[in-house]
C-alpha cells in the first residue's frame, strides 16, 4: 500500500490559483530592446520539517522561502504575484491566512477549522476564498460556510447548513467569481458565485465539484468533475454553464485546474486512472490530451499556467518507495522537487 500524506485529498479537491496568461508582461513595443527579460518561476505548496511537520513555503526560481515555522502544520495553496509582490494563500492548523512577502496577515482566530484556498490581487485590494467548518461536539462536521475575505473582511458564500467549499478565485473587471460546491456527502452541487450570487453547474442528483475557474472576455470557464451514482468521476469543464467532457467515464479522472492562453486556447490539467488503476497526470489542450506521466506510477496534477507560448504544470508522483515526489513540467518535461510538494504556479 502506497505511504499517504495528510494533504493528498486536498489536492484532488481544489484547484488552486487560475491566472490568463501573461497579465503582468508589458506589450512588446513598450519593452526596452537593450534589457535582458528574465522569466520568474513561483511556486508555492509544502516541505516537511525533521519533526515531519508540514512546512508552507514557496519558491522562487527554485529558492525556498518558509512561511511556517515549522510548529504547526502549515500549507501554501495558492500563490499570485503582483508587481513585486508575491501574495500566498494557505493556513496554519485551523488559521486561514495570507502572506505578502513572506508576512502573515491571519483570516481567522483559530477558534474554527479554517481553510484559505486561492487568491487574487486587484489593485491595492487581496482577495481569498476558502471554508470554515462547522463541527458538532467536537467530532461530527454538521456543514462548512464558503467564505470570501477581500482586504481581511469575510463575507459568507453559503448558509452553513450544507457542505460548502470555495476552491478557486477569478477576477473580471468589478466582477468576482468563485468556483466550488456545496450539498451533502456524495450529494453535490459544483457551482459557481457570480459577486456572491450562486450559479449551480449540476443538479442535486450527483457528486459534482468545481475546483477552478478562469474568465476570458465575456465567457466563464469552470473545471471539476460529476460522478453519477455508482459511476466512475468524469472530468469536466463548463463554459457558461453548457458542460463538455474531457473523459468518456471508463477510468476515474478530474479536472483540477485551468488556464485561457491569448488566442483563446484553453489549457485544463489533471489525471484520469489507466487500466492498471494508476492515476496519469495530463493535460489537455482544447479537449485534445496530454500525458505527463507514463501510467507506472500514481501522479496527479495541481496547477497549470501559461506564459509565452509555454505550459507549465505542478504536480507529484509516487516513487518507487511509495513517496510522492514534486514535479514541475514545462511543455511536457517534467523537473523534479527535492525539497517540497508543488500546489501552485505563476510565471512572469
């Protein structure tokens, strides 16, 4: 049996920081000729400390930042630089929080199960989306709220009377847009908020996740997957609600994250089981898919970015020893992590 680590279900359930390509680039012809341009690979997810204690950090052209000190658990979900400055997302045991060069800002007191997922930056504003769970003697999870902070000051997505999660951040203008789901166990909805107004993507009859989403233009993409009944989980993507699969249902598979290039290519990670029920990290490109991984190892994906013309993809891989080990790949050529476990990526 493959050794576990205690995040692995996170990451098939979020997708976390969905960026259009190239954003921060100025236009060729403001660019001065004589500059050297300089690519800039962030990363954020987790390494362990001697104590086996789950560290946040990020990276930065393979440099290691922490975040946590090693104390309490601690994860880097969701990374987004903005001028100069590199804005993380994550929590540290129940405290959803917030890093802006490495300082923390806490969205929660602790006193509540708290989870930040992904952010983005507008102007001077910081938005992060996440849950807090809500638990019942200590024990029973009765529901959890999904929540939006813009600037520290939460606002509740949901009721709390049901599963609620915020998985991915998108902004458009004025508009904010949030990928999740929200139902009972094996029950539920993946939807998106439209400015805090809920649109469902699926009915009540499935199991049903949104877990990233990415606006180009006037068109809304969102990825996840449903699972019919006793049916294998589909992956998925919806471009203003009509539903496309990227799977035919033979093999369980997700779509775990998205991006839109320039030209309106759209680029979903994520990994579907081969017959050997070992999980193949792909992509895929326009419905068309890609393999990352050979299908001798389990591996999934976490993050997909684009940047000139490039596709980069975070993810991990089991070695032989039953370990997962990060991955980074670019245009389909994979670079190993030694020194952590990737969950998100942004280049500029």
């Amino acid at each position: 049996m493959k050794k576990s680590i205690c995040f692995l279900l996170t990451i098939t359930t979020f997708a976390l920081c969905t960026q259009s390509c190239d954003q921060d680039e100025q236009p060729a012809n403001e660019q001065d000729p004589n500059s050297e341009i300089t690519t800039n690979i962030y990363i954020s997810g987790i390494g362990s400390a001697s104590n086996g204690i789950q560290i946040a950090k990020y990276w930065k052209n393979g440099k290691a930042t922490n975040l946590s000190d090693g104390t309490k658990n601690a994860y880097a979900n969701s990374l987004v630089v903005s001028g100069n400055d590199v804005y993380v997302a994550g929590y540290e045991e129940k405290v959803a929080k917030f890093w802006k060069n490495g300082t923390a800002t806490n969205l929660s007191d602790g006193s509540k199960d708290t989870k930040a997922k992904s952010i983005a930056i507008s102007g001077t504003d910081i938005y992060v989306v996440g849950e807090e769970r809500i638990v019942e003697n200590e024990i029973f999870i009765k529901g959890s709220i999904a929540k939006i902070w813009k600037n520290g000051v939460q606002t509740n997505l949901s009721d709390g009377n049901k599963m609620a999660y915020a998985n991915s951040i998108a902004l458009n203008g004025n508009d904010i847009y949030v990928a999740g789901s929200e139902g009972n166990p094996g029950n539920e909805i993946a939807k998106y908020w439209k400015n805090g107004t809920s649109v469902n993507l699926t009915n009540t009859l499935t199991l049903a996740r949104a877990n990233s989403i990415a606006i180009n233009g006037n068109d809304v993409y969102v990825v996840g997957f449903i699972q019919d009944g006793n049916s294998e989980q589909v992956a998925k993507y919806w471009k203003n609600g009509n539903v496309t699969n990227l799977t035919n249902g033979q093999f369980t598979a997700q779509a775990t994250s998205i991006a839109i290039s320039s030209n309106g290519d759209v680029y979903i990670a994520g990994q579907e089981k081969n017959a050997s029920d070992k999980m193949v990290a792909k992509y895929w490109k326009n419905g068309t898919a890609i393999n990352l991984t050979d299908g001798l190892n389990y591996a999934t994906t976490t993050s997909i970015f684009l940047h000139e013309n490039n596709i980069y993809v975070t993810g991990y891989e089991y070695n032989a020893s039953g370990w997962p080990e990060g991955r980074v790949w670019k245009n389909g050529t994979a670079t190993k992590m030694t020194d952590g476990l990737p969950l998100s990526i942004f280049v500029k």
